[in-house]
C-alpha cells in the first residue's frame, strides 16, 4: 500500500524544535530542516561597499551634496 504524502513548512522557535523532532519520530514523520541565511549587518554590507568600490569621497559639503542629489 502506498502511503500520499505532503510537504509542509512550519515555523516555530527554537526551543519547541527538540519537542517537535521528537514527536516526529514517534509517529514515523521524516523532518528536514532548512536553513535561511541570515540578514548580513550594515558593517558587513559598509565592508563589501569598500571591497566593490562603492565608497565616494566630497571635497566639500556643496560637493556632497550634489552627490547625494544626483
């Protein structure tokens, strides 16, 4: 007999991951986690904005400023 199966996504915290992992193998469930990559921080995007060539430097404020209008 061939059992249907489905494909479900469910986000839950942290702490309730070893509870639902253990249930899981209770009732014969297969659980496969995905991992999301995490959201980089403005330090790591500044960092990648000099290593790309992405930084800008004014010769005075009224240089700046038609930078940042333009």
């Amino acid at each position: 007999m061939e059992t249907m199966t489905r494909t479900v996504q469910i986000t839950l915290p942290l702490a309730d991951a070893s509870f639902l992992r253990r249930q899981s193998r209770n009732m014969g469930w297969q659980i496969t986690t995905i991992r999301t990559p995490r959201k980089k921080g403005s330090l790591e995007r500044a960092i990648e904005d000099v290593r790309a060539g992405r930084v800008y430097q004014a010769d005075s404020v009224e240089d700046l400023m038609a930078q940042l209008e333009a």
